[in-house]
C-alpha cells in the first residue's frame, strides 16, 4: 500500500486531465504549443500513473482488469474474477 498521498497526488491529477483535456486536444491539433505551454503540468495525460483500484499499487498492473499482479492472484485464486481461474493440468 503506497503512501495516501502519492494516492491523493494521483487523483488530482485525474481531476486535472479530465477539466482540460478538451482544451488540450484543441490546442493539440492547432499546433499552439504556446497555450499547451501555459496549461497545467499536471493536466498532461502523460503524467497519470495506472494504479490498481483496490490496494494503489503502481507496478505490475493489468490494464485490462485495472488490478496489480497480487491483488489479480488474489482475487482469481478466491473466483472473484468472472472466467479466470488457476491453471491446473
């Protein structure tokens, strides 16, 4: 479990993306890099960090289930996962 406020940091900046991502796109495709220069640097999409929605965890992440790789085990192994489960042959 990382820090609340590296947690925190990354939801603002979820915020931020999401508040200027229409002007982004604008002044993406105008070719303004004066106003992209001028807008929050944490309004850049580049900086959002996938972090698994249960524990926070930044590393070993699924896109696909939005889970890290110990919380995916978990779940998995307990048949919380629709249509996954543990290989066995």
């Amino acid at each position: 479990m990382p820090k609340l406020s590296v947690a925190v940091r990354n939801q603002k900046r979820k915020k931020l993306v999401e508040k200027y991502a229409e002007r982004w796109m604008k002044f993406k495709k105008e070719g303004n890099y004066e106003a992209l220069d001028k807008l929050p640097k944490n309004a850049l999409p580049v900086r959002l960090m996938n972090r698994c929605w249960r524990c926070e965890r930044a590393r070993g992440f699924f896109r696909e289930f939005g889970l890290c790789r110990i919380c995916f085990k978990e779940m998995a192994t307990q048949g919380e996962i629709p249509g996954i489960r543990k290989a066995s042959w």
